[in-house]
C-alpha cells in the first residue's frame, strides 16, 4: 500500500503543481489597501478545486472583513476520526516587486523550485490536503477517516474574524484531531512537526510635536525633533544585545524542559548555518551566543520595528518634520499573554515621551504564544508517516512566528491534538521576495499527510 500510494502521488505530481500554480496566479492579499476582489476570487478557486474533488457540503464561513474561509467535507462514517484539515489562501504582498527575479504572481519553475508569492505560504499547504484526500479515498474509498476542510481567507492580515467563524460553526467543524499545514521544515529533507509557537502582537505610535512640518532654518532648535525624541524612545525598549527593558515583561515566560533544550542541541544548528540562511552580513555580530539561537528564536520574546518614517524619502527636503511614525511588533514566548504585553509595552512608551510631545498608539489585536502536547497517539503516527516519506527522522521543533488559528483551535476544541506542519524552509523567503517551494519537499508532504490517514484509517471512535 505505501509504494502505492507514492507512486501514485509520484505520477501526479505535475497535475498537483499545475493546481498550486493556479492559485499562485490569484494576487489574493488581504490588506485593506490592496483590492480585496482577489480575495473572493481565491475562495471560488478553491471552491471550485472542492468541488471538482467530489467534496460535498462546501460553502463560505464569513468573518466581519468579508475575507472567506472556504469549508467542504468529505464524511466517511461516524466511528471513524475526524480530521479538520486548515491550510489558508490568503498571501502577504509582494513587497519590493523590483527584486523579483520572477512575476510575484506567475509560478516559475527553476531547477527544483517554483518560484511565486504563495508557492510555501500557504497555497502548497491547500494542494496537500486535497491531493492526500485524492490517494486516501483511492486506497480506502469509503474507509478512510473523515475529513474536513478549512481554507481561511485573512490569516495573513491577522485572522481577526476566525474566531467568531469557529465559535459560530463550532458544530459543523467538531473533530478529533487538527492539522495545521502552514509551518515548516526545520532543512530541506526534514521532515518536522512544531510543537511550539511564539505570539504577536503590535502597537502603531505616532509622536507629534507640531501641527504643520516647519521650515528647519527658521524652528529647529527650540522645537524638539519628533523623529529623534520617537528613536530614543525606542531605543530605550532593549539593551545592545536584544534584551528587552521593560520591568517584569519576561516574568511569565515558561523556559524549556531539559528534553526540549536536548532535542534543539540534536539538531545541529550552528551560527555559520543561521548567518547563512538569514543573509547576516558577515561583519554583523548576532545578540546571542550559538547555542542560544534557537532558544532566543523558539522560547524568548523579542520586539522589532517593523516601520519607521517621519517625512519621505523620495521627497526629503530641509523640514523640521510635524510627527513620526512607528509600527512596532513583539513576539511572545510560550507563557506569555499577547493583550497583557501590548499593554504593558504602550505604557512603557508612553513614560519615555520627552518634552511632553502628543503620543499617539493604536494596538493591533495579537495572539498568544501556544505549546501543543506530543503524547497523543497521532503524533507518533504523523512522525512515523513523514519518517517513512521523507526517508529521514521526523524532528519536533519550536518556531518562532505565530499561527493564530492554533489557540483558537485549541479554545474552540478543547485538548484535541493539533498538529502543525508545513512545507516552508530557510530558502523559501516566506513572506520576502523570491518566495519559493521546495518540490521535492512538496511531495514528501502529500506522501506523508497521505500515509497519516491511512494509519488512523483502521480506528474507530
């Protein structure tokens, strides 16, 4: 049966990765100030795939902003498990369309990569499970687990409104177990499951000291800078080495087992590696030591400006400017609460404003960090079924972005498995230009998810 079933997913490789290029095509970018038609027009395609699959009971579950999520299902019988299997079609920008070396929106094959905004996030993971379902109904026809779909259509702009799809369908979407195909591989060719998220959270400051940008012969100097006075500001967030300042802000932090910490060690990451695959200019010394980098990725929060801008830079003149501008975004380590941060970051900020300059923060809704618990039955079977796919041992890795959907997931479901997978690597770029998936990787993903459903095919509720 297994070489079956990768034979079959060998031969239909070029359908799956025509399907995947079809949707790569839709710029489906579910930010406010880009068009929000594509978004619709992502969520018939992948009605439309639903539909040619022979999945039944599809519909859209709508959130506030408009942004579908695509459901269908495919019932088997009600002693079998159930499996929601949650991927999204939503993308993020392209960014800097000049550094393209493709069309953002043309899925480009080059030597084993396809090239294109949503090749890895997430549109592979969509791909995955309808091919997995194609070869599980092949081998078991009506004997499979049941299966159902979720395809959210706003999770990169922040999932706001998943959580009232959940808690409305909360029926309809009952299961056993969840699979969340939108993370990674720890390398090319190894197969890993993510047992740890970090959360996100973000703050939106404006520091004005103005009411018009003034000509700088004539005001500055008495007149304090709001670029500057915001820089130092933040400056004052973190010491030279990352560390945040904020009192008590790490207090809650829940640090890693003795077998967590062991089973980071075994995975062999070292700084040469790290600076490789992040770019890190060679004269460019990191904030921790090497056996650090992924405790200081996967188990501490961390906080970056993400934009800073006062003025224009294609516009830039002798201005003594009215305001400044920053986004600033956290990530949270397991433990840690993403509405309790935010606040505790704005009112830090808001004590470090000089000269009594007019503060502005407006905060983003954020998610929690999440930790899932390996020792359900289905984890051992979902590593044993990537093992056996990818011909390599399965890892459990921590990562540190954030998935909102997993602690909705958990808060809709109760203490269900969820088990988080995905196709991305260091080279994909997710989120960058150059986004890329890793085809051979792409294959191993639907043998494994494939293989998964036909070990928990023989249980019964």
């Amino acid at each position: 049966m297994q070489n079956q079933i990768k034979k079959s997913i060998h031969e239909n490789m070029p359908r799956y990765i025509d399907m995947l290029s079809s949707l790569v095509a839709i710029p489906s970018i579910s930010f406010d100030n880009f068009d929000q038609k594509y978004v619709l027009d992502s969520a018939n395609a992948v009605k439309e795939m639903f539909a040619k699959a022979g999945l039944t009971n599809i519909q859209f579950l709508m959130p506030p902003s408009g942004r579908p999520s695509v459901y269908a299902e495919s019932l088997t019988s009600p002693d079998k498990p159930t499996v929601l299997l949650y991927a999204h079609h939503d993308v993020q920008p392209p960014m800097r369309e000049a550094l393209w070396n493709t069309p953002p929106f043309t899925a480009t094959l080059k030597g084993d990569r396809l090239f294109g905004r949503g090749t890895a996030d997430d549109k592979a993971g969509i791909i995955t499970h309808l091919a997995a379902l194609e070869q599980v109904r092949r081998e078991f026809k009506g004997n499979g687990p049941n299966l159902k779909f979720i395809i959210e259509g706003e999770e990169e702009s922040g999932s706001t409104g998943f959580e009232k799809i959940l808690t409305e369908h909360a029926e309809l979407l009952k299961c056993d177990a969840v699979i969340v195909a939108d993370l990674g591989n720890f390398a090319k060719g190894t197969p890993s499951i993510t047992t740890t998220l970090r959360g996100m959270s973000a703050i939106n400051v404006t520091l004005r000291a103005t009411k018009a940008p003034l000509h700088s012969g004539s005001w500055s100097g008495p007149i304090p800078d709001p670029a500057q006075a915001l820089c130092r500001m933040i400056a004052s967030l973190t010491d030279k080495d990352g560390k945040i300042l904020i009192p008590h802000y790490e207090d809650d932090v829940i640090p890693p087992t003795k077998e967590e910490l062991e089973s980071y060690k075994s995975l062999g990451m070292t700084e040469k590696i790290f600076r490789n695959d992040g770019g890190v200019l060679d004269q460019v010394n990191l904030n921790v030591p090497e056996d650090e980098i992924l405790i200081s990725l996967w188990r501490r929060p961390s906080i970056i400006v993400s934009t800073i801008e006062s003025g224009s830079r294609a516009n830039a003149g002798n201005v003594l400017q009215d305001c400044a501008y920053a986004r600033i975004g956290i990530r949270l380590a397991p433990g840690m609460d993403a509405v309790k941060c935010t606040d505790m970051l704005a009112d830090f900020l808001k004590a470090q404003v000089p000269n009594h300059l007019e503060i502005t923060i407006d905060k983003e809704d954020g998610a929690n960090p999440f930790v899932t618990d390996t020792t359900h039955p289905f984890f051992k079977k979902m590593s044993d079924a990537m093992t056996d796919a990818y011909n390599s041992p399965t890892k459990f890795i921590g990562c540190g972005a954030s998935i909102p959907g997993a602690e909705l997931f958990r808060n809709t479901f109760g203490n269900i498995p969820i088990l988080l997978t995905g196709l991305e690597d260091p080279e994909c770029n997710a989120h960058g230009e150059n986004e890329s998936l890793y085809l051979p990787d792409f294959e191993s993903g639907i043998i494994a998810e494939a293989l998964f459903f036909a070990s928990i095919s023989s249980i019964s509720d």
